[in-house]
C-alpha cells in the first residue's frame, strides 16, 4: 500500500451487511422532488441502526448504500448530506 493513502478495506461491509442494508434503504425510503432537511445521511443511519435487524454503520457507509440504491445527495461536499427522500409509513 502506498504511503499516506487509507487502506479502505477496514471499513467496507461484508456483502451480507451491504445487502441487508440496501434491503432496508430500497423498503423503507422513497424519492420525491424537494429535499428534505430532516433526513440526513446521518439521521437516516440512525433509522437503520435503530432498525429490528439494523446495526452500527458508520455515515460514509451509508451515504455510500444511497449512491448504490440510485439515491443522489442535494450537496456531496456537506458531511451530512440532504437527500430527496421520505420515509414510507410502516404497514399496520
């Protein structure tokens, strides 16, 4: 490995954590048109780890799961990014 480049092996998720974690991003979040302040990247992570089959994650891993998901962040060089997006309301 190179000299001052992150070896960013230690912070990808096995394929089992990965799917299960866009699983919940493709269930739980839908698109719409305007962004929406209250659903950061970092609050949308904590939905997830909150989850009954969540865990931890950390804010890169899962502004990382919303790019695979088709999910664009409004601005990429905020740390938490804002996205179109709401919650689905969970089925009664």
């Amino acid at each position: 490995m190179a000299k001052g480049k992150k070896d960013t092996s230690e912070y990808e998720l096995p394929d089992i954590q990965k799917n299960a974690l866009d699983n919940w991003i493709t269930l739980n979040i839908l698109p719409q048109q305007i962004s929406n302040k209250n659903y950061t990247s970092y609050a949308l992570k904590l939905l997830f780890e909150q989850a009954p089959d969540g865990f931890f994650i950390t804010n890169k891993q899962f502004k990382e799961a919303m790019i695979r998901c088709d999910f664009s962040p409004v601005n990429k060089n905020k740390l938490n990014w804002d996205f179109r997006v709401s919650i689905r309301s969970p089925e009664k």
